[in-house]
C-alpha cells in the first residue's frame, strides 16, 4: 500500500513546534525530539515507524494534552 508520506512530514515540524514550546522538562523535551526523528527516519517502514511511534507516545503519555493533537496524523502513517 502506497502512503503520501511527502505530504506527512509537515506534521512532524509542527510536533517538534509544540514540544519546544509546550513541554518545559528539557530532558523529555531532548527524549521527545528524538523520538520524532526516529518517527520521521522511519516513515516509510511499517514496522520501524510502529516501534517508533509506540515509544514516542509511551514517553509522552504525561503529555497528551500537548502532543495528542497530532496523534490523528501520524496514526495515518501506521496504516
């Protein structure tokens, strides 16, 4: 299955956006943006983007009320 994942990756700057302004703790913050460039660097990988994802959202469980807006968009890229 083809995905449009040049048209995804906008998501994934405005994310780093959020996580910049939003979450104030600079170790998750340095954890969370890690964790966005692996989602990025594993787009195209069904299997490597869904690990990446899984730690992503267990790292900012705490944090949803920031980071679930996005949560709809890189879903997308799982499929």
């Amino acid at each position: 299955m083809s995905r449009n994942v040049a048209g995804d990756h906008a998501v994934f700057g405005d994310l780093r956006n959020a996580i910049q302004v939003g979450i104030e703790d600079k170790a998750l913050q340095s954890q969370l943006l890690s964790l966005v460039e692996k989602m990025q660097s594993n787009a195209n990988s069904n299997t490597g983007f869904a690990a990446a994802y899984q730690d992503f959202i267990s790292a900012g469980a705490q944090h949803m009320t920031i980071l679930g807006p996005f949560l709809p968009a890189l879903s997308k890229l799982l499929t």
